[in-house]
C-alpha cells in the first residue's frame, strides 16, 4: 500500500522541477541587461519604477521624487554586476531608494515644500496632500506600505512580491498602518 502511495506521489514530484525550471522574468531581465541588452533594463524599470516612486513618496518632498527615481535607476544600472540574485531586484532597488531618501536629508539644506495651499489648487488635490502628509508621519512600516498600496495602486500581493516582504507581514502592515491613518483622519477633521 505504501509503495502504491509512493507511485502516486511521484509522477507529481517529477512535475514539480519542470514548473521550477521557468526563470522568473525579474531573472531573465537581470541576466540580459548584465549581456548588454538596454531593452531589457527598460522593461525592469516599467516593472519597478512604482515601487521606486512609491518608497521614496513616502519619504522625501513630492517635488523630489521623479528626480530621484531616475537617479535610481541610473545607479543601478551601473551597479547591476554587483546584484548576486537576480530574484532578489525588487528588493535591492527599493533599498537603494530608502538609501537615496536617507542621502537626500544629509545632503539638503531646509527647504521649504511649495504646497497645494500655496499653489492655490483645488480642494480635492489638497485633500490628498493632507493625507500624503498625515501618511508620512506614521512609523516607517506602515508609510510605505500604504503609499505603495494606496498611491502606486498595487495590490498587497505585488507589494509582497516586489519588497521582498511576506504577504503576511504587508496584510499586517497594511491592516495596521489604515488603523493608523484612519485614527489621524478622525482627528484632523474633528478639529
């Protein structure tokens, strides 16, 4: 009876390394931009420009991130070779770019941010600089986890995928940081 059980586990088990075998696009993009394919990096960079843009919207003044996100890219295209995993991209550019934010804060002097208010635009965009602000002011798991979610538009799967992150701990994130958010939503319009 065992070795009938054995017989059934097997044919799935010799399905299981053909499945395994398909390299994941993040992998196969890496490998052709490293053998000189610049097509390929542009299609790295449609794939993770949101997140880039998302990590550092979460982080720096508005009108600093498109800046930014093209110094990030241009940094890791020239750093490429020095990526061990392929898989590991996502990651490694959302890194770089919470680097870069950091960087950002040593290297500039106080400025002021020109907002909507000043700028005298509708209530609507306003609204939402509001909330981007009330976004930053929450602890640095939740921030970008909601700017990627809310902002990029991805879904907590993509995040997962792109961060690094587990599914379970961007759900917790997620949860948590609109918990959060919701608390100082209530409170500013209370005031």
């Amino acid at each position: 009876m065992a070795t009938a059980n054995m017989l059934m586990i097997n044919p799935l088990a010799e399905a299981v390394p053909e499945q395994a075998t398909e390299m994941p696009v993040e992998i196969a993009l890496v490998k052709a931009v490293l053998e000189g394919d610049r097509e390929g990096f542009g299609r790295l960079y449609d794939l993770y420009a949101p997140l880039v843009h998302g990590v550092l919207l979460a982080r720096v003044p508005r009108m600093e991130v498109d800046d930014l996100v093209q110094d990030i890219f241009l940094h890791a295209f020239k750093k490429l070779h020095t990526l061990r995993d392929g898989s590991a991209f996502g990651p490694w550019i959302a890194m770089i770019a919470r680097n870069r934010a950091v960087d950002y804060y040593r290297r500039s002097r106080e400025t002021v941010e020109i907002t909507d208010e000043m700028r005298g635009t509708d209530k609507q965009e306003s609204k939402a600089a509001e909330i981007l602000e009330l976004i930053r002011g929450l602890p640095e798991a939740y921030r970008e986890t909601l700017v990627l979610r809310l902002v990029e538009g991805m879904t907590g799967p993509e995040i997962a995928e792109r961060t690094g992150l587990t599914a379970a701990s961007v759900r917790v994130n997620l949860h948590r940081g609109m918990k959060l958010l919701r608390e100082k939503l209530t409170l500013t319009e209370g005031v």
